[in-house]
C-alpha cells in the first residue's frame, strides 16, 4: 500500500512527534490512553503491576512499531497498563480525534489502520498460542526467530518477564542456543 | 455506524449463508482458513489440540458474533486450530477475496472491518489480562458477568477448559457464585 507525497503531508500534520527519556511514562495506569504511538527509535514495553507488587510485561515494540493500549484509546476508559520508555525514545503520536478527521479525509488511512489492527491481533494471537503450547526453551527460541533486534536492544530481566521464566534461567538458554 | 438499503444489499451479495450441524467444523488444523464467518445462531468454539492430546479451547462465539482465524484468513498461512460448531450453527460467512471487493467498492466497510478488528483485539487483551491477573474464581465471574449468555448455551465442560479450571471445581464455584 503506497501513499503520495500530498497523502503523507496529511500524515504529518495530523502526528505529533516527541522524545521520551529512559524510564519516562507514556501512558500510566488508571490514566486514558489519548494517543497511538508509532516508534521512530527507541524501546518501550507495556507492563502491569501484580497484586503482590511485581511488574509484568506484556507487550515490547521497537523502531516501525505502533503501540498503544487499544482498549483505554478506543473505549476512552482507564488504562490497566503503563507504557514506559526502555531507554530514550522517539516517538510520532496521534490522537483519537486526528485519526478520526484522517479516515474521514481518506479512506486509504482507514485501510491502513484495518492492516495495522489484524496485524496487532495476529501478533496477539501467536504470542497466546506460544504461552500455551511452548515450554520455556521453545518460547524462547521462538522469540529470538520471530524478534531478533528485540533480544539485543530489550535488558535480559525484561525479556524473562515477558517470557514468564526466571533470569537465571535465561541466562542457561542464552548459553545453549547462542 | 449505519448502511442504507443499498449497502446492505452489496454486503448480501458477497456474503453466502450455511447452517453446520453439532460437531461440524467451520476449519480444520492445518487447512488454510477461507472465510470470516458471522454466526447468525449458534454456538462455535476455537480449539488446539495440545502435545498431550487434550483439546485446548481458545475462544467462544455466539449469535452476532465474528469468527475466523485471523493470521490464517489474513496470511492465508495453515490454520493452527479447528473451529467447530457447539450446536446446530446457522453462519454467514465471506472469502477474503469478496471482502477486498467490498473495501474497494466503499469505504464503509473498511470502517466496519476496521471496528471489528480492533474490537477482537480489545477482547483479546482483556482476556490476557484476565488470565494474567486473576485466580480462577475471578476469572469464572468476569466470565459470568461479561459473557451472561455463554453459560446457558456452553458445556460446563468446555468452559472449564477455557478458563482452565478444572470441570469439578467449576461446578464448586457455579454453586458459590450463583
């Protein structure tokens, strides 16, 4: 799907763009996400706090990625997660109602965001089905496969959240399969 | 979000309509998933059959809901998971093919399909965070409360394989909770 130069000038003038520091918050809990973030550069993860007080991530996106917490954007209710800047991050971002006034303007933007929709449900769908059919080793491996820029850039203790297994044991998969 | 006579009559023509018997199934693991279906009246279920040779059941629809494999409809990759009726299931259901005549025929129903989309992804992630968060009598009342007519309409016994509880300990709960 191709847009021309007076589409992608509509694009722009309708995203934002800002740089979040390391650990800075794009979107924090309780708080309704306003915007869909599109990383320039940059790492953040999604992650929600236990009822005994630990994090646990749910979601990475690195450079050419969209990320938001759908449900809070769409529904304009509060957000069960944070979103947090992995390290310093550039960010395009835009607000529900600049969307809105984009797939009004062209239907080509509605199409985008259809594409990019199936896509983020995809990719939810396969990260289910590997919790539930894959012991720790394989979903590991399916990882560094499916994301290998994430397991250079992503600090190892997040990548074990994600995953659902310890550090340590991280660290004994690293060695067998690198 | 409203369609006019005309409309709705584009949208039949590319639509064809078929009734499954209980048991039938919509999709087989392993064959490429052809179509969306909407279920006119009915119940399906989505399900994987594990290493061990259980079934595992990822998802439930009802009359008015959606269903398909996505990254199989969408990718047309091999589906990893079989849909199959629960009872008699009258659908209607459209090819991939017939759904890209309709986005380029009008825009509406790219809207649609973008509306349906990001709402199979928000009922994802709000059942992720379900899983994630909750303990098992939790899980079985948001079920009961969000999803009041899946519980006449649903085996006991596939609802506990969706919330993986065990089939004796859903029946405990059903008498606490109700």
């Amino acid at each position: 799907m191709t847009f021309d130069d007076s589409e992608i000038d509509l694009f722009y003038r309708k995203l934002e763009t800002r740089t979040f520091k390391k650990k800075e918050f794009l979107l924090e809990e309780g708080s309704i996400c306003k915007f869909n973030y599109f990383i320039i550069k940059g790492v953040v993860r999604s992650f929600f706090i236990t009822k005994n007080g630990h994090e646990k991530i749910t979601q990475f996106a690195i450079d050419n990625w969209w990320v938001t917490n759908m449900e809070s954007f769409i529904k304009k209710t509060p957000s069960t997660q944070y979103i947090q800047a992995v390290e310093a991050s550039t960010v395009l971002y835009i607000s529900r109602e600049n969307l809105e006034e984009l797939y009004v303007a062209n239907p080509k933007f509605e199409r985008l965001f259809r594409i990019i929709a199936e896509n983020m449900l995809i990719a939810n769908l396969r990260k289910n089905d590997v919790f539930l059919q894959m012991n720790s080793k394989d979903r590991y491996s399916d990882f560094i496969n499916k994301l290998p820029d994430f397991i250079q850039r992503v600090p190892q203790y997040m990548i074990a959240s994600y995953l659902e297994i310890t550090p340590e044991y991280l660290s004994e998969l690293r060695k067998q399969v690198t």
